[in-house]
C-alpha cells in the first residue's frame, strides 16, 4: 500500500450507510459523534477545579485550534469522504460541519490538548483517556468523516496549541473572575 493510499484510506464497505440504515445505527452515530465533547466537558471541569488559570489555557487553546481548523477547511486541502463518495449524514448532524473540507480534524486537535493538559496537571490517567478518545477518533475515519491524515493533522494541531498555551499565567483579575464563577456553580 502506498503512502498515499495509506494516508487517505477509507474501509471498503460503506459504514456510514450501513449504520444509516436503522433508528440504532443512526442514534448510535449521533451520539458517538457527540460523546466526545461531553467527555471534554468533564475534563474541563476537572482541570479548573484545580486551578481556574487553567481555563483560560483551555479557551485559549481551544480559540487556536478553531482558527487554524477553519482557515484550513475553508480554502484549502480536500473534502471530506462522505461529500467525495455522496453519503448521507444521519439527523442529528449539523450538515453544514460537514459540507466544509476534511484537514485538520477538530475532534483530534481537541483530544490531544485535553491529553496534554490532562498528563500536566494529573487529573485523569492517560491510559483511560486514550480508551474513552481513540475509538471515538477511529470511528470518525470508519464511518467517512475523515482520513487518516486528517487525524494526525488533528494531532499536530492539538500539540501546536498546548505548546503555545500550556504555561502561560493570565492576570490574576481574570483567573479570579473564572474561580468565583466556578464556585458558584461547582461547590
């Protein structure tokens, strides 16, 4: 197999709408596409409860990795599988997502920083976070959403953000206004 081929490989049976096909499948694909981000979510939670400055990383980390997944789906870089091949997306999906191009993937970018934050500040053992994430991101090639190159794009993304944004200590005015908030709602 070639490195290109190998790098833009796609499974040969059509899983997408294969899982398409029945109120399970479709359900199951919805919320498989969305668990991640309520897995982020916690994370979240864990990470500014030991230090609210660490949010700030999180928004910072998170606007890059938007800014740079935008700019490369917008104009440059190839489509995604299921707009080459003309799968259906079940409902649930929010079309437009995914009409935009494949590189980088943003749930990868994501699941990486999360993982760096993660090993930084010890709140969540990797070995667990990478069982819960990778077949969330596997599942994303399997069913047409993206490449594998994608997904290490995704990668470099991710530890790109974490690099520039991992140490940084915002003013203190900011974390502060981010603890009271937080204690607030998380006692």
């Amino acid at each position: 197999m070639s490195l290109k081929n190998l790098l833009f490989w796609q499974p040969k049976q059509n899983l997408l709408n294969l899982a398409n096909r029945s109120k399970t499948g479709r359900f199951l694909l919805v919320t498989l596409n969305y668990l991640i981000w309520v897995f982020f979510i916690f994370l979240s939670l864990k990470l500014v409860k030991q230090d609210a400055n660490i949010f700030w990383q999180l928004f910072l980390s998170t606007l890059i990795t938007e800014v740079i997944e935008r700019s490369c789906k917008s104009f440059f870089f190839w489509s995604r599988p299921i707009c080459k091949y003309k799968y259906s997306l079940p409902k649930g999906l929010v079309k437009s997502w995914y009409n935009t191009g494949s590189f980088p993937s943003g749930h990868t970018s994501k699941a990486v920083f999360f993982l760096l934050y993660s090993i930084q500040y010890a709140v969540f053992p990797q070995n667990q976070f990478l069982l819960i994430v990778a077949p969330l991101l596997a599942f994303r090639i399997l069913v047409g959403f993206h490449y594998p190159i994608d997904i290490l794009g995704g990668i470099f993304v991710g530890f790109f953000s974490w690099l520039i944004c991992h140490n940084i200590i915002f003013p203190h005015i900011a974390v502060n206004l981010i603890q009271s908030i937080f204690l607030i709602f998380f006692k």
